[in-house]
C-alpha cells in the first residue's frame, strides 16, 4: 500500500508580499517525485504577521527562534 501523507495549507486571498518576490526567494527541496518549493522563513514570517492568528503568533515564535539559531 502506498503511504498516505498529509499537508496543511493556508490559502491567501490577500497577502503583503508580491508573489515575484516569494518566488524569487523560495526554498527549493527535492523529493522521489520532484521538486518542492517553500516560502523562505523571512517571507513565512510576514505573511503570518499579516495574518495575526492565534495560531500564526505561536508560530512566529518558533520560526523566530529556528531563523536566529535557538
């Protein structure tokens, strides 16, 4: 049987960074099946910024955290 992965995404309808700016600074990773593309963290930041969830605030912190190596 074939493994089942599952992915959260968050859809934006109105976000603050243009997406030729995301592209440009996007993370690249490869899998069996090809390539991945991530948002950069500094990017991810801001966009959870933007956002202001509950959710978002608690990841900013972590993903603070793992950008400055703590």
């Amino acid at each position: 049987a074939l493994p089942i992965y599952f992915v959260a995404l968050d859809v934006l309808i109105d976000f603050p960074i243009q997406f030729e700016e995301m592209w440009s600074g996007k993370a690249t990773r490869k899998s069996p099946d090809g390539e991945i593309y991530l948002v950069c963290i500094d990017h991810l930041i801001k966009l959870k910024e933007y956002s202001n969830r509950i959710q978002d605030q608690q990841d900013i912190y972590f993903l603070s955290r793992i950008k400055n190596g703590k």
